[in-house]
C-alpha cells in the first residue's frame, strides 16, 4: 500500500469527515463539494448497511461487526443491587492485520 500524503488536519487527535473530503479534494483533484458529497454517500451506505443487519468489511482496513447480546443480571457497583441489563444489539470494529501491524510500527 502506497504512503499517503500527511494529511492537514483541523485536530491532530481526530480525523474527521471534512478531513476526509480534504485529502480526497487534494489526492484526486474532485471538487470540494464533490470529495464532500463521496465521504458523506460512503459512510450514509455504510450506516445503511449496518441499520439492516449487515456487517460491513473494508479489506485492508477492518469489519464492522454486529452482535446481539443477551440479557443478563448486572449488579449496580456503589449499592450492590441485581439489575436486568435488556437484551441489545452492539457494534464492534476488529482492524484487518495489515491495520494492526501500520499501528505497530507507528
């Protein structure tokens, strides 16, 4: 996988959705309006997907997974009292090893 250029970003800590459309205004050459309109399509059919059931799989990057989890008794930690914690569905994300081993590496 090529390096990409550093990317020039609002906060150094979170990447967002204008930097996205950033980078892809400046590696591609669309229109900002346009790289604007790509990252918004993207992540609106990812979080279809995922609304629907379905799991989503970036190859090189990692899956967004589904669960369902069951109910179960929690206990509430400052008074000691059993509580049903009610049955829901969480997404998780696992990073593919090519994610996993550019995080390593730094």
């Amino acid at each position: 996988m090529a390096e990409a250029d550093p990317m020039i970003r609002t906060d150094p800590g979170t990447l967002t959705r204008a930097d996205l459309a950033e980078s892809l205004h400046r590696q591609v050459g669309l229109s900002r309006a346009e790289s604007a309109s790509i990252v918004e399509r993207i992540l609106a059919h990812m979080c279809e997907a995922l609304s629907n059931g379905e799991n989503v799989k970036i190859s090189g990057f990692g899956s967004f997974v589904l669960r369902d989890k069951g109910e179960r008794i929690g206990r509430n930690p400052k008074t000691g009292v059993e509580v049903p914690i009610a049955p829901r569905r969480v997404l998780t994300f696992r990073a593919s090893q090519m994610l996993r081993d550019r995080i390593v590496a730094g």
